[in-house]
C-alpha cells in the first residue's frame, strides 16, 4: 500500500532520520521525500513522504511509533489507485459524468454507443480507493435521476 506521510519536524538535524526509523522498521520503502523549509509553520517544517508499506498494519505501526518518539503526523493519504469502468445505458452529457468526479476521480476515456436507438456509455475511471464507493454511488443516482441503468463490477 501506498501511502503520502506530512510530518511536522522540528528544524533539526536528526529530525528526518527519527521518522525514518520508524518506517524502515515497519518495512516502509521510501518513494520519495519533499522537505518544505519553505513554509516553516509554528516551529515546524513540514515533510511529505510518499512510502510503500507491506500493509495497512505495517502502516500503523511506523505511524504510531513516529507519533510515539514525538514527531506530529499532520496528515496522511492512500495513493492508491484504482482503475474501474462502468457502462451507463442510457443518454447522459459529459458534464454530468464529470461532475461526479470532480475532486475524487479522473474520467480515462468515455465510449459512446448504440447510436439513438439504444445509447449507452463506457466509463473508465480512476479513483483512490477510499473515494470508490462514494463515486459508485453518486454515479448510480445520477443514472437512476435521468431514467439509465448502471452496470459496475462488485469489488
């Protein structure tokens, strides 16, 4: 599992190699490491960290250990992504499907068939893993709103 780590570090040196510790140690590889000096923000330096972990336990652990040896996580983030397709029979504009992505998702590619007898869209998206569900939905109201059917794959 990807994940995108902010930490908040003290403008030291050793800071850094404290967090990695914990990451290392909980089988974290790092993909890579953004140190904002820049925007020192009360006594800390923010530092985003993109890491691999073998899995959402392993995760927890290097955040808690992190946490433990007093350096504050001011965010995380998956980077998962997943890449998922629906087809919609029915009429729908772009707009509409774009809509429902904004923010949480990304259209790949839009295929329209079945001329006006028989319309229906190819939708193949991309979208965080935490974010799947709530886009499944919201694309199942919108079919359901304009007389479509929805097909998805169940995960």
């Amino acid at each position: 599992m990807r994940i995108r780590l902010t930490l908040g570090l003290t403008d030291r040196p050793g800071a850094l190699l404290k967090a990695l510790e914990k990451i290392a140690m909980n089988g974290g590889n790092i993909i890579s490491i953004i140190h904002n000096r820049e925007q020192l923000a009360g006594g800390y330096v923010p530092v985003s960290l993109s890491v691999e972990f073998p899995s959402s336990e392993h995760f927890e652990r290097a955040k808690a250990g992190i946490e433990e040896s007093g350096i504050p996580v001011l965010g995380t983030e998956s980077l998962e992504r997943r890449i998922e397709t629906v087809i919609i029979i029915g009429s729908l504009s772009v707009d509409m499907l774009e809509k429902v992505f904004e923010g949480r998702g990304e259209i790949i590619s839009l295929e329209f068939g079945g001329g006006s007898r028989s319309p229906h869209i190819r939708v193949m998206f991309s979208v965080s893993s935490e974010d799947r569900q709530a886009v499944l939905e919201a694309l199942e109201e919108l079919a359901e709103k304009n007389n479509c059917v929805l097909v998805s794959e169940e995960a």
